[in-house]
C-alpha cells in the first residue's frame, strides 16, 4: 500500500507597490511525499516521491515589466527554488479574474491549485513506476470541484472533511425521496459503509464508511470517511471490490489519541504519519520570519 500526502502552507508576506500600482504578495511553501507499507507492515517514507517546492505569488499585470523580470531575476539567486506565478492567470480552482476580485482571496485557492498540479505530477510518476500496488490519496481523486480528477486504476481518495449540504435521492416504486448526507450518516452504523454513489457525471464513484459510533462523538459526521475511486472499464465498481478496500481502511483507523489532533476520529494511521512525513520538509514560521527580517536590514544598510 503506498499512501500519499500533501500539505500546503500559503502566506501573505506584503503590498507590492510601484507608483500607482499595487499587489498582494504571498509566500507558499507545498509538500507532497508517499510513504509505503511493506510486507512486514512497516511504513517507510520513499524519496523518490517527496518533493518540496516554494512560489511567490503576485498579480503581473500589477507590476512593470521590469519589476517582474527583477523579480524573477532575484528568485534564481535564493538559496531555495522559488517558482514565480501569476495571481490573476486562470485556473481551475480560482476561476477567471475581474477586477471587483479581492486579489488576497485568491492567494490560497491559487495554492491549492498548484498543490493538486503537483499531487498529479507525482501520481502520475509513482502510476508509471508501480503499477500493480494500490495508493490512497489523501482528499479525493476529483480535481477540486472542477473535474473527475485521478483516472488512474488502484488510486482511491479518502476525505476526513465533506461537505454536509449534498443531498441524496432514492427511489421506492415511482416515489423519488430525498435525503441529506445527516441523515443518510447518522445512523450508518460503526465498520459500515453505504451503497456507492456517481460523482462527476459518472467518472468517479464515492461512498461512506463510518469508523466509530455516532453517539460516541459530539457530531453525526464525525467518525466517517468520504471514499472515492475512479469509474474505469478495466476498473467495475463491484460490491466485493468496496467491501475490500473499505475492509483495509478500518484495519488502519487507530492512529492518534483524544486531543492530539482536531480530526482524530475520522484519521487513518498511514495518513497520519505521511501527514507529519510532509510537514517536517516545511520550514518554520519563525525561521521564514527571520530570513526577511534579515533580508530587509541589509538591503536597508
């Protein structure tokens, strides 16, 4: 089993400004790493799958030529590889830019899309060197809100948040009933799951599976999982394959004790440790802090 995590943190370092001009600037720093549990159960993480990558984001057409060309020019001299991006280019999880737009409200959503550009990337690597073994990505196999994502076989996407608006529907005879995800979960019983749904017009399948009792949990949709897979001909979504790999999910939900992490009760064991796998590549908040704290004193010398 291979198990891969991301983790993203976007920061908003400062307003650029040039004569009448200005832009938001942030600071993003994303890490991806896969971590492999052998035969013998132990989980290791695999350094050809762990990459670490800074941006610096800004708004071009906020800026000059020359500024922006300065700019870049700095980044090749950093002791770290910083990659410039463009906070108004369009992309899936921004949308297009208008000019009523909170350039700062874009500034995350603008990460999370590199982040999953890099999520690909490094799925596609690890489909093209493994290609028997299964992997678990950490969030859905979707690409956002914005397409089916992940067509991969033996990829799944587990997600320990989800959103509790979407709504099911049923049908009894000629009776079409409707039902919310709270109800459909709250009395989904402990080690069960529920009958697979279509997502994105049919190119992925999702279902639920609940890892702890309901009544042992200040919230129904807590203790539960948002599974998701790919719809593939070489891949049928059939009952004995969801009744395995929700079976393999549960064998891994004992992972963290009461307190020491917010998503405790919905955390699997693997994604924990890939978790933490991915944020010991991060530098700290202090020690970014620090570089541009000292970065300004001499630029002002």
């Amino acid at each position: 089993m291979w198990v891969k995590k991301n983790g993203m943190t976007p920061g908003f370092l400062a307003t650029g400004l040039e004569n009448e001009r200005a832009t938001p600037i942030f600071l993003a720093q994303i890490a991806v790493v896969i971590i492999h549990r052998n035969h013998e159960g132990k989980l290791n993480v695999v350094p050809e799958f762990k990459r670490h990558q800074w941006f610096l984001l800004l708004a071009k057409s906020r800026v000059s030529d020359a500024a922006w060309n300065q700019i870049q020019e700095s980044t090749r001299e950093a002791k770290v590889n910083i990659i410039i991006r463009d906070l108004v280019e369009m992309d899936a999880f921004s949308g297009d830019f208008s000019e009523a737009q909170d350039l700062r409200e874009r500034g995350r959503s603008k990460t999370r899309h590199m982040m999953s550009t890099m999520e690909f990337g490094i799925a596609k690597g690890f489909r093209d060197v493994i290609s028997d073994d299964w992997m678990i990505k950490d969030g859905l196999v979707s690409f956002g809100k914005y397409g089916s994502g992940m067509q991969s076989p033996k990829i799944i996407g587990v997600a320990k948040n989800f959103t509790s608006v979407q709504k099911f529907y049923s049908h009894t005879g000629k009776t079409k009933e409707r039902e919310s995800v709270v109800s459909l979960l709250g009395e989904l019983p402990p080690h069960h799951r529920t009958t697979a749904y279509q997502g994105y017009g049919g190119s992925t399948a999702f279902w639920y599976l609940r890892l702890r009792k309901s009544q042992q949990l200040l919230y129904p949709l807590f203790g539960v999982l948002k599974v998701e897979i790919p719809v593939l001909p070489e891949q049928p979504i059939v009952t004995g394959l969801l009744d395995e790999i929700s079976g393999a999910l549960l064998a891994e939900q004992f992972v963290t004790p009461y307190g020491s992490d917010d998503r405790w009760h919905s955390h699997l064991y693997p994604l924990y440790q890939a978790e933490h796998a991915a944020k010991q590549s991060f530098y700290s908040t202090e020690i970014i802090q620090g570089c541009i704290n000292n970065a300004i004193k001499i630029h002002r010398k």
